[in-house]
C-alpha cells in the first residue's frame, strides 16, 4: 500500500500537482525521486515543497 502511495507521490510531483504533493508528505509518505521528477518538469513551487520537508535527506530523518 505505502510503495502505491509513494507512485503517487511521484506522479503528483511529475505533474506539479503541489497541493496533492503536500498532502502525500503531510501523510509521511516519501519518495527520493519525487523531487528529481519535479525539478526535472519545472515545477518549482513543488521542488521548493519538497526541500522545505527535508529534500533528499527525508530518509535519514525517518531512520533516526
């Protein structure tokens, strides 16, 4: 179920849906290419979203 809602996750971020994307990470989910996807699409309100909740480094808060 979680690795479904990280596939939305990314493509949410592919499509610059930043309101759903927002959504996905208040709810804990996680993907490290989301922001890959969003950067790589210009969605900058989403890329920004995505390093305001730890960018790349969001796993390493969740091992701690």
């Amino acid at each position: 179920m979680k690795m479904d809602m990280e596939e939305q996750l990314k493509k949410a971020a592919e499509k610059g849906e930043t309101a759903e994307v927002k959504s996905f990470l208040e709810q804990g989910v996680w993907s490290d290419s989301a922001l890959g996807f969003a950067a790589g699409n210009g969605h900058i309100e989403t890329v920004r979203l995505l390093l305001d909740h730890g960018g790349g480094s969001q796993k390493e808060k969740n091992d701690a």
